[in-house]
C-alpha cells in the first residue's frame, strides 16, 4: 500500500485555536510517529495536523480563512498516482506554491507560482540532478515526486516520515471531528444488548478528514 498523506502546519496561532478553527477535538490518544488523525506541536513553533491526501479538512478557502494572522504550509502527496504539492498561506492569500504530477507524461512535471522559499533553487537543482542520472541510466523512477514534500519541510522541518522525537517533541496526540463526538447515548431503560446495538448503529462513519 502507497503513501497517501496531507498536512497542514501553521506558524502564529496556538493548538487550540488551530484545532478550533478546523472543529477538531483531543481524543486523548498519543503516538510516537505522526499519523493521519495526529498532531504536533514543533519547537519551533510550528503546529501540525495530520490528514489524508485530498482532505476536504485542507480546502483552499479554509485554509485562505485559517492562515489570516499567521503562516500556513500545507502538503499532499499521494505515490500511488505520484501527485505532490506544497501550498504557503500569509494573512489570507496564498503567497507560493509547488505542484508535481507524475500522471502526466512528463516525468519533470513542475508548476510553480508565487515568491517560491530560499530553498527553492537549491533542492530543484539536487532534484533535477538526480533525474539526470536516472533518466542516463534508464531506470523508471520520478524523483521530482519529492520536491514539493522537500520545499515544505525546509520551511517548517516538519515530515511525516520522522518521529515526534526526532523534533524534540514528546509524543503525537490524536483528534477526531467534533461532530464524530456528537452522537446522542441510547435509552439507558433499553435492554444491554438493545442499549449497545443502537449506540453502534447510531455511530458516525468518520473519515480522518
């Protein structure tokens, strides 16, 4: 099974008020290594959610919304269609952004727009030299994929393949939607197997949005 990721960082705004915005809850779990449905809070400064590639949770128009007062990074990638794409947010308008699509007969597929980071020039170099080779010695492989994930973390660190520690960060805590926590509890005059058989049945199909 591929890799199939979004995130979002966020420089400026607290955890609470990030989770507010997006309608996001604690569920009260931890873990070591960063996941859809988990967040992180980097010394740097940065606070992270993690999602899924293509999440309604990291729309254009709510992250326009959410990035007013502070900066916003958001990057998807997606290596079973080899699609990635890194998104900047200053004060409400998006201020860069770099986007790879490997379905596309091009396997040097690039586009850009915006004041692209510092680091731009030097991982596109790096990137277009690795490509060189590959291409040269004839193997299948899309090394552009990776420059979009690449562009983000050198603005926030952040990547979802290291763990919370490798951030100095004690642990990655868990969320769900809030409307997930919505759900009425069943009669408590019902029978038992009643009570549990509607509480089930009455249980929110959730996507890590």
């Amino acid at each position: 099974m591929g890799t199939s990721i979004g995130w979002l960082a966020v420089k400026g705004k607290g955890g609470d008020e990030v989770r507010t915005a997006l309608d996001l809850v604690p569920n009260g779990q931890t873990a070591s290594q960063p996941r859809r449905g988990f967040s992180i809070a980097l010394p740097n400064g940065w606070f992270v959610v993690v999602t899924r590639f293509a999440a309604p949770l990291i729309a254009e128009d709510d992250m326009r919304r959410l990035s007013r007062g502070c900066v916003l990074i958001t990057c998807e990638y997606d290596d079973d269609v080899m699609v990635s794409s890194a998104t900047c947010y200053v004060n409400g308008i998006r201020n860069w952004r770099a986007e790879h699509d490997g379905q596309q007969d091009d396997t040097r597929d690039l586009s850009t727009s915006g004041s692209l980071p510092a680091a731009f020039d030097a991982i596109h170099a790096r990137i277009e030299s690795l490509q060189d080779a590959a291409d040269a010695e004839g193997d299948d492989v899309d090394h552009y994929y990776s420059l979009p994930i690449e562009l983000a973390q050198s603005v926030t660190t952040f990547h979802a393949d290291l763990p919370a520690s490798a951030y100095g960060a004690t642990a990655c805590e868990g969320w769900v939607m809030a409307e997930a926590t919505a759900t009425a509890p069943a009669d408590p005059d019902l029978p038992r197997k009643v009570r549990k058989a509607v509480e089930k049945a009455s249980r929110p199909w959730w996507k890590f949005w």
